[in-house]
C-alpha cells in the first residue's frame, strides 16, 4: 500500500510504503523496509503515462475507491487549440 504521486505531471508512479496481508481471520500490516519498497516500485512503476498522449495532459488528483480509480487532469490553456489547428493544417 502507498501513495500515487504525480511526476512531471504527465505520469502517476506508486510509492509503496506499507504491505498487509489477510490471513484469513484477519489482516496484518506492516511497514516495508526501504529496500523492498524500492524493488516493488521498481517493478510498477510508472504506473502511468501520459506524456505519449496528443495532448499535453497534467494529472492533477487520483482517487481510488473499491473497484474503480479516477484520475483528473487537465489540459494547458490554448493546447486544445493548437492540437486542432494542427490536425486541420496536417489535412490539408
């Protein structure tokens, strides 16, 4: 378990923290050491991307609930714009 932290505002990378385990009559929790934390980031990381997107997306929240992640963004003012204009000079 950990945070989702923004990077460069294009990507989302996870940094865990924490581990639990449900052993069936019950769940155990625990901190990680450092250097298992980094080996499950290093493995999962990032766990999102959207620099490679047409547009310039900032990521700006993310909220996990049971079965579902929402993440909010938005985009620079004028990139809309541009992107459209460019699509349309590309088509000519």
């Amino acid at each position: 378990m950990g945070p989702l932290v923004k990077r460069f505002g294009a990507t989302l990378t996870f940094a865990p923290d924490r581990a639990s385990v449900n052993t069936g009559i019950g769940t155990v929790g625990t901190g990680l050491p450092a250097f298992v934390a980094e080996h499950i980031a290093s493995r999962l990381n990032p766990v999102a991307d959207f620099s490679a997107a047409p547009l310039p997306l900032r990521v700006e929240g993310v909220r996990i609930e049971r079965g579902a992640v929402t993440i909010a963004g938005s985009v620079p003012p004028g990139a809309l714009q541009k992107a459209i204009a460019d699509a349309q000079s590309g088509s000519r």
